[in-house]
C-alpha cells in the first residue's frame, strides 16, 4: 500500500512524540486522523490539532489503514488485551516502542505488516532523524519509507542499530538541549543576557550543522582545528573541555542511553509474548 492509497492513520498513544505525529499529519497531508489516549488533557490537545480523538484504540485500529503504535512499551500488553485481534488483519503498522523487537510484533500483531521505527521530537517541526529496521523493501516498506518521510528523514537500518539509534538520535535532542542551555548558562556566567546567549547557541547549532553537512570538513575534529588558533580563545574553552573528560562523558552517555534501551527490550518482550500466549 502506497501513501496514496492510504486514508485513514491511527496514532495509538497521544504523548509527544505521538502528538507530534498527529500534528505533522494534519499539516502535511489529507489523511484521516484517529489518535488515542487515557488522559483529557491528551485527547484535547490532539482534538484541538484536528484528529479524531478517542479512548477507544480498538475503535481507532478498525477505522484505519495505518495503525502507529507510540505507547509506552510496558503499556503495550494493556493496548493488546483491548484490541481484538482481527482488527489488526491486513493492517501496516509502524511501532515506535523502544526495544520490542520485530519478532515480537510479529507474533503479537498476527496478520499485520509490522514496522519498527525509532523517530525523535524533532518530529513536532519536519525535522526528524528516523531509523526503520530493515524489513524486506517490497510496496509496503515503499509505503512506510514515504509516510515517515512527512516526518524527517528516514533510515533503513539493520534492527540491531535500533537500540543505539534510540540512545543517539531517539534521546539526542534531549542531550543537545542540555549541552546547549549548558553554554548559554556559561555565558550569562561571563555577562551576557540569557535571551541572547541561547539565541547565539542556537544560530552555532544550526550553522555548525550546516557547515559538518557541507562536507568542507570531513570530520568533525577538522572544523575544530580550524577554529582553534595557538594562544587563543577556543583553544583554552577545549582545554577546560578535556580537563573535565567531556569527551569521554558525552560518549558514555550515548552508550548508556543506547543500553537503556536493550533492556527494555529484554525486560518487556517476554512479558508480551506471556501476554498473547494467554489471549
């Protein structure tokens, strides 16, 4: 099924990075719109966007074409005991739960076409890095790929990159936001304002990206060795940087992040598969 020839799209779990979806959707194309959740506050919010808001997600799985899993991954055996069964017959859907694996979905979502996908807020303004593990490129990948691409950009990649990509890329604006709200606190420490401060941090950010793109520096350790200069003021900001092992931290945090996930994976996998042996 092509983007098309979709018409109807379920968002199941209407937090925020599943708001974000259902606001990109109603910007960016005419589909239909049912989105999910427990509290009124979720459901308001994804009414005022314009989705069809609702409790019920075996309602909402019957009525689409596309069904987007973005619960919590140990709310997952709760969404399954409410959905009948052949509700999910003949449906695409594209599962945005940390560690619950390919093999999993399969054998809980029987008769589906299941996608595991791995986006980030940055989905709430186009600008997504998504990761989808690799699941056959057939008309319903083909399908997939042009519907998450209203999101960002997509990567197909082996599925056991999706843990990692969910330490990197999937918790990655949160740590940029922390790195970035470190500098411009830095800044007010020597004077400036903090409103211009974080404008500054984040005209760096964009442009710094921008520039790395560009490929006029092809590693990153060559722009900054352009921008350093012997005495002068970069060199002593990286000084303080290797002092305090930042590197060495910023790398472990990807790592444990990335580690984080796997063991949702193996905490929650079993617990679903108990789950649908008991249906």
């Amino acid at each position: 099924m092509l983007p098309g020839e979709f018409k109807s799209v379920a968002v199941l779990g209407a937090g925020k990075i599943g708001l974000a979806f259902v606001k990109q959707l109603l910007q960016n194309s005419s589909l239909r719109v049912y989105a999910t959740g427990r509290r009124s506050e979720t459901l308001k919010s994804a009414e005022a966007l314009g989705a069809v808001a609702l409790r019920d997600n075996n309602l909402a799985v019957r009525e689409s074409d596309l069904v987007v899993i973005a619960v919590k991954p140990f709310h997952f055996p709760q969404l399954l005991s409410e959905v009948k069964a052949e509700n999910w017959e003949g449906k695409i859907v594209v599962s945005l739960m940390a560690g619950v694996k390919l093999e999993t979905l399969r054998v809980a979502l029987p008769g589906a076409q299941v996608f595991r996908a791995m986006p980030n807020l940055n989905t709430y303004v186009g600008s997504s890095s998504t990761a989808v593990a690799e699941n056959g490129y057939d008309e319903a990948s083909r399908g997939v790929e042009e519907f998450l691409k209203i999101f960002g950009k997509v990567y197909w990649v082996p599925e056991e990159y999706l843990d990692i990509w969910t330490g990197l890329a999937g918790s990655g604006p949160a740590f940029i936001a922390e790195i970035a709200d470190a500098m411009a606190l830095g800044a007010v420490a020597a004077g400036m304002p903090r409103e211009l401060s974080y404008e500054a941090v984040l005209d760096v950010l964009e442009g710094t990206a921008r520039l790395l793109r560009s490929k006029l520096y092809l590693h990153p350790g060559q722009l900054r060795d352009a921008v350093t200069t012997p005495a002068g003021t970069t060199i002593r900001g990286l000084m303080v940087l290797e002092s305090g092992g930042v590197k060495a931290v910023l790398m472990r945090m990807v790592e444990e992040a990335s580690k984080r996930s796997r063991e949702i994976g193996e905490e929650i996998n079993t617990k679903i598969l108990e789950k649908v042996k008991q249906k």
